[in-house]
C-alpha cells in the first residue's frame, strides 16, 4: 500500500486530471455519433434540467503554432518508448516531471526556441496525446442538419494507433540530456512530432476547468485562421455539453448562468445552439474580458480511488468508513484493497494504523495565523491563496503549478546564476512578491532565547501572523530546531550548541536547494555559527556539482567570481558583535554513498520517502558507517512508518519515535485518493543505528504499540473469511 501525496509533483496530478476527463470525453463523444438524433435530443432535454451555475462559464479557443510533441519511439532513435495511462494513473506512477522525458518531449516548430507560456500551455495538454480506450456511456456529438459533418477524428486515431504499439514500453532507456528540446530537433530520423494545433478549454470565471478537446494538426485546420474555425462548432458545442453533464473540476452535474466564447467565428456559431441547452450566450464573443484577479486553475480538487484510479467525475468517491482516510468508488474495490498480498501491503493490515494517523487531523491545523483554516482545509486552493496575494514570482512559483507572467523576472533555480541576479544585496528578494517587503529588517539584537514555534518567531522578527512567509521558511526552521532543540536532546554528548562552526549535510536534497536563499535565515538566527550546508543528491542540476557559494553578512554588494565559486555578501542590517560567520554552501550532485570528504557533524533530509527511491538503501548503509546525528522529516506519519521499516531493511537498524515538527508548513498538500493530513516537513525523526557488536537493534523508545488488525473488512452483512488470521508485524520490505 503506497501513497504519493507528499512527494510526487501537482503537476503530474494535474497532467493524470485532464487525461482521464480527455479520454472518457472521446470515448463518449465517439458512441453517440452524428446520426443518433434520439440520444442527442434526450440528453439535451437532460442538460436543460439541470441546475444552474451563478458563475460565469468561459469557451477559450487557444491555438498553437511553436511547439510540438514528440513521442517515444520504442526503439527507433528518440525520447524513448511511449507513454501510456498507465505511467500516469498506474500503481507506479511518475514523482517527477523529469520522470515522463523518456516518452514524452517538446519540441520547436520553429526556427526560434519555444515560448515558455505556450510550453507550459503544452503541459497542460499533454495528457491528449495518451491512447484512447473506448468507454460505456453516451455523450453528446452535434446533430447532423445544423452543422456541417463532425471533422473524422483522423489524428486522434493515429495516436491511438501509435501509443497502443508503444503502451509497454520500457522506462529504463532514458536519453542523455532530458531537457534539451533543441537537440532532438535537429535529429532526421525521428518520426515527425505532433502538432497540437488548438486547445479548446471550458473553466468558469474563478478558473476551475470544466472541460478540455485536444485538435492534432489537421483535424480542423489553423485555429489563428478564421478559414478553420467554422469546423470547430461541432466539437465546441460536444465538449460544452459533455462539460455540464461531466464537470472536470468539481462540484455536481450544471449549466451556466451564461458563457462567453473567446473567437468571434465560433461565437457566431453558437448562437442557435446554446440557447438549446437553456444557457445564455454573451452578446459578443470575449475580446475585452479578463480572468478575475483570483483566476487559477483550481481543478486539483477532482479525487481518485486508491485502486482503480478513476476520478470523481466518474465514480462516487466515499472514504473507507472505519479509517476515513483511503478513498474507493464501491466495495469492490475496497474488497481488493483488503485483501491484497502479501499481507502487510493490504488495507486489512494498515485500516487501525491509518484510523491513527486521521487522529493528527486536528493537531496538524493548530498553527497561530490568520489564515490557517483556510490553508489546512482539504479544498485548500494553494495556487488562489498565492495569486490573490501576489505571490507569482520568485521562490513563490516553486511552491505551485502559477507561471510567472510575460516580462516577470526569472531567476535560474538552484544555482550560482540566482546570486548574481539579485540587486542592492538583498538575500530576500526571491522571496517578496509583488507587493510590499515582506520580511522585516533584521532585529538589532540576537536571540535572547531559543524558539520553540512559529508564534516566537514571528514576534522577535517582527512578521505579522498574516504573512505567509512560514511556507518558505519551514526549511531553515527546521534545521534551526534539530541544532537548538533536537540534537541536544538526543545527543547530549555532542555538545553541539557551544560549537562555533557546523558542517551539515543536506542528503537527497532537491526543492530545498531551489529555494537555497532561504538559508540565509539561518545567519540570522545563529549569527556567532559559521555554517557549512552541502546539499548531496543526484536530483540536483548536474551543472551545479562542486559549485560553492559563500554568503557574508558584511557589506551591501553582490560579487560573482569567475568559475564555480561564488562569494556574496549582503546587508544584515545591524553591525556583528564578536566576530562575523559565513555561510557556505557546497553542491554534489550525486547519490550520498558516492560522496566524498570529511565526516559532518549533522545529516538533514527533508520529506525523504526512503521507500520511494532505490539510492536510500545505499545511502542508509554509509550513515550507519558515519553514525553521525541524522535527522529527518516526512510530510505525514505514514511515510514515517514506511521509513522505518526501510531503515530497518537496509541497516538492521530503525529510526526514533516520529514527533510534530512546530515549524511544519502551514499549506496543507493535496492528497488524490485519500484524506489524511499531508503537510511539508510535518514530522521529524532521527535514526538509530544497529549497535556495532550486535544486541538490541533499537536505543530510542520505539513506536506505540499497534492497534490490533480487524479481521474482515469494513462492509457491513455478511463475512468474506470463517477465520481470523494470526496478528504479525510487517514485513520488511523496500
């Protein structure tokens, strides 16, 4: 039993979204067919029936003319073999964008390089480009008389074709270099890419997505043309009932108050039509109309079984009545689930456990700001959270799917480049807004304590309980407080608040590192510490292995050696007392077993999954060899479990009893298919090494003891087993 909440990226959530409302809309559209008057007429009698939605509905017509899709081809020259359902909504899926380059590339259309919207436009749609399964249902296709016969899907059909060659394609052939569009271009023998000509979109104002149709290059001509829209209307108004009928984003079955048409050819189109489903077309197409100033695309709220991965526009979603935490269409597949083999990876073994984790629901939320009820909801919004306070730039855009805007600064993330970039000094500016400063001159006096929450930090530095600034800064917090609170606790013996320099390792690191200015807190808060951060692990940019920064607290000016090294110093706002410290930072990007140098003298991992990456049962042996304090955070108590049993797996060893970390983030991450509480840098651990000569594996208390394991499902009537099985502890798998 796996969930991947905490650790795989939204966007792939996001990708899995608009290719399963993609596909079934095809599926569907495609039995209904022209000529089925009858079926056509009933459903729009059904659509008329339907509530109506206050907000206003928004038909965006968005065509592509730069940027093209290339497939994999197996073992033809190329990015590798095709990408399936599967690879997206299987039982192991993708973490990592980075993750779906062997079988699906971008590429330039043009002479010139891609647009960076449009390629993230292309994101979105890439889950069109997926093999098309027919499906049971019916939903509408235009009738035959009013408009000219529907465009044969042709291209949507080679596709099927292609990726039903390629669907068990192998993902191990990876290319050389994942990121280079370029390159591949230039390639003869590659087959032609795809070319996604028109992207029609249905969302209402508030920019939750309805609804989405995928046109290949051919199927209904150049969209930037007005000669090729008139094939669209059919296919518009298809999806615009198939949206009502079958809301992609959330919420029942519903017709607009009115909608609004982004071309002014489909616009007239239309007119005849939508007036059938009892809707009200704007007078005009939409040439003037803007998002509102919170328009996102809120439609990650869509939820998916645990087992078959359909989503909730499909099927009704109701949580496991005993645990309430894993979510499943009907007792089928919650009988699957509890009955999965081996015993320890079914929902019989973990139902009691997850029912405890549910139970941290309450403790989690409890944070001082202003907004925590907003941002610890299970509907929480993050990307209208962040745009409604202008949050769209900087270090903020790492935190959401939101694309800085034309002409916004970009910075590179995660290395040297970022440091040059920033003006007058300021360690901070990646992590403002568009707004005012947000984060306060340094105090002019030290610490006088040590802090023990969110609440104490906010008040010496001077931040308002409204900021949102926690979510950036939970990463130095939380090294913060394993130095002030954690290792002192656990190992008293190393004394290691009276030393006066620390090396730390920062072990798989990865989102951390691209948020790297965020660090420089920690100069702040330590200020008589020189601090060594080295940041280790093969997800980090390979151009940034054996790159040093060194950060000063003197001095107003930003300087940049040639080479990999870089030397910045900042203004800290008040004058040192007994000597300045620096922060340096050291970058290798490679696996930590391969690692070479001097011992540190503390380990940080941030959300580490050992259970969700191979290099941790290599990683884990060269800690036990080092036996230095190693501490880590999950972003929820499961993955803490899982830890465990990896730990024990690799070492012999396990880990200490999980504890909440107080400086936890306060955005609560979205969890697909179920509901328990799933927060960045949630818990915190350290691990506890197999003694050297033997004896008991475990110096730390361990766990609590576990709930015993019911014996038959949670369904009510009648018994699937006569007798109970034996209680054991899990398995020690990977």
């Amino acid at each position: 039993m796996e969930f991947v909440s905490g650790y795989r990226d939204e966007f792939l959530d996001f990708a899995a979204l608009l290719f399963g409302w993609f596909r079934k809309f095809v599926a569907e559209r495609g039995t209904m067919g022209t000529s089925l008057e009858g079926r056509w007429r009933q459903l729009e009698s059904q659509i008329r029936r339907l509530p109506q939605d206050p907000a206003l509905w928004v038909l965006h017509v968005l065509p592509n003319r730069s940027v093209g899709i290339s497939l994999g081809q197996g073992s033809e020259p190329g990015p590798g073999p095709g990408l399936g359902a599967s690879r997206l909504l299987g039982d192991e899926p993708p973490l990592h964008l980075r993750d779906l380059s062997p079988y699906v590339s971008f590429v330039s259309l043009e002479d010139g390089e891609e647009g960076e919207e449009e390629e993230e436009e292309e994101h979105g749609a890439r889950p069109g480009t997926e093999k098309v399964e027919p499906q049971e249902g019916g939903e509408p296709a235009p009738p035959s008389k009013k408009f000219p016969q529907e465009a044969k899907p042709a291209p949507e059909s080679e596709v099927t074709q292609q990726e039903a060659s390629r669907e068990e394609g192998s993902r191990e052939e990876r290319p050389e270099d994942e990121r280079a569009p370029e390159k591949r271009k230039g390639r003869k023998n590659e087959a032609a890419p795809l070319h996604l000509s028109c992207l029609l979109l249905v969302t209402d104002e508030h920019g939750t997505i309805l609804g989405i149709d995928l046109l290949m290059d051919g199927a209904q001509g150049s969209v930037g043309q007005n000669p090729g829209t008139e094939n669209l209307a059919p296919r518009a108004y298809a999806l615009l009932c198939h949206s009502m009928a079958c809301p992609m984003g959330s919420g029942d079955p519903r017709k607009p108050r009115q909608l609004t048409v982004g071309d002014a050819h489909l616009h007239r189109e239309l007119e005849s039509l939508v007036p059938r489903l009892g809707v009200k077309l704007a007078k005009t197409p939409m040439r003037t109309w803007g998002p509102r100033p919170g328009f996102t695309f809120a439609s990650l709220r869509a939820r998916t079984c645990h087992v078959c991965h359909k989503h909730s526009f499909e099927v009704k979603l109701t949580p496991c009545p005993q645990c309430s935490a894993v979510l499943y269409c009907g007792e089928a597949c919650l009988q699957a689930d509890w009955r999965r083999c081996p015993d320890d990876v079914s929902h019989r073994f973990w139902c009691p456990r997850l029912a405890a984790f549910m139970e941290r629901v309450g403790e989690l939320a409890s944070l001082p700001f202003t907004y925590t009820a907003e941002v610890t909801s299970e509907t929480f919004n993050k990307e209208a959270f962040l745009a409604s306070r202008g949050l769209t730039r900087g270090y903020w855009t790492q935190l959401s799917m939101l694309i800085p805007g034309p002409g916004a600064p970009r910075y590179p993330w995660g290395s040297t480049s970022s440091l040059s970039c920033l003006l007058n000094g300021d360690p901070y500016q990646l992590l403002q807004g568009d707004g005012p400063a947000l984060m306060p001159p340094v105090p002019l006096e030290p610490p006088r304590s040590l802090f023990g929450s969110w609440q104490d930090y906010y008040t010496w530095r001077g931040l308002s309980l409204d900021s949102p600034m926690a979510v950036l800064l939970t990463y130095p917090l939380t090294v913060y407080y394993v130095i002030t609170h954690l290792v002192p606790q656990s190992f008293p013996e190393l004394n290691i608040q009276n030393k006066q320099s620390l090396k730390i390792h920062v072990v798989e690191a990865g989102k951390e590192f691209d948020l790297v200015m965020v660090f420089w807190e920690l100069l702040v808060l330590l200020p008589h510490v020189a601090l060594e951060l080295q940041f280790v692990g093969d997800s980090l940019p390979p151009e940034s292995d054996q790159q040093h920064f060194t950060m000063q607290r003197d001095g107003p000016e930003v300087s940049v050696r040639p080479g990999s090294g870089v030397s910045a110093r900042f203004n800290s706002g008040t004058k040192e007392k007994g000597g300045r410290r620096d922060l340096q930072i050291r970058v290798s990007a490679r696996p930590y077993h391969l690692l070479q140098g001097p011992k540190p003298d503390l380990v940080i991992g941030f959300n580490s999954g050992f259970g969700l990456k191979d290099t941790w049962l290599s990683s884990l042996p060269r800690l036990q060899s080092l036996r230095v304090p190693a501490f880590f955070t999950e972003s929820s108590e499961y993955g803490c479990v899982m830890d465990d049993q990896t730990m024990a797996v690799a070492t012999g060893g396990g880990t200490s009893s999980p504890q909440p970390n107080p400086f936890r983030s306060p955005f609560r991450l979205r969890a697909a298919d179920n509901c328990m509480p799933w927060y960045c840098n949630a818990f915190i651990f350290h691990l506890v090494y197999k003694p050297p000569q033997g004896g008991t594996v475990r110096s730390a208390p361990g766990p609590a003891p576990r709930p015993p394991t019911p014996a038959a499902p949670p369904v009510p009537a009648r018994r699937r087993r006569g007798e109970k099985k034996a209680a054991r502890g899990p398995r020690r798998r990977r």
